[in-house]
C-alpha cells in the first residue's frame, strides 16, 4: 500500500484476521474491538504490545504477524493491503 512506484496509496485487499492464523505480512491493520495487538513489525525479530488500541481504529505500521497469547486482546481485527 502506498509508497511504492505504481502502487496505490490506498490499500486493495482486506481479510479478516484470525490471531495466529491467518498471513497478515505486510499488512497494516484495522482494529474493530479495541484492546492490546502483540506483534512483529517488518524489520524486527522482537515482539512488541500496543496498548489500549480504541475501537475502530487504525494500527499505522506495516506488520509480519500477529502473535497470539495473552498479549493480544483485541478483535474483529481486519489486515490490510
């Protein structure tokens, strides 16, 4: 999505997110049922939580994926491309 030459800045494909499943690299996600997201972002090896996420909102970094477990509190949470 975006910043890419010949790519949209806007993304073209949305899945819903099954945490632990479902292939979310290089996706940035939208959070329907706030809580905490535990995951790994591009470039990085270590796990991070963000905290508190509101309802309906956007997470802006560009993940690999979501780790499941006790960290990750949010839901109907939607990967997009």
């Amino acid at each position: 999505m975006g910043q890419f030459f010949d790519q949209p800045d806007f993304a073209t494909v949305a899945t819903a997110v099954v945490v632990g499943t479902t292939d979310v690299r290089n996706s940035a996600l939208y959070i329907g049922t706030g809580g905490n997201v535990e995951v790994i972002a591009v470039g990085s090896t270590a796990s991070v939580i963000f905290k508190n996420i509101a309802d309906g909102s956007f997470l802006p970094c560009i993940i690999t994926s979501i780790v499941a477990g006790a960290g990750t509190t949010a839901t109907d949470i939607i990967a997009i491309k």
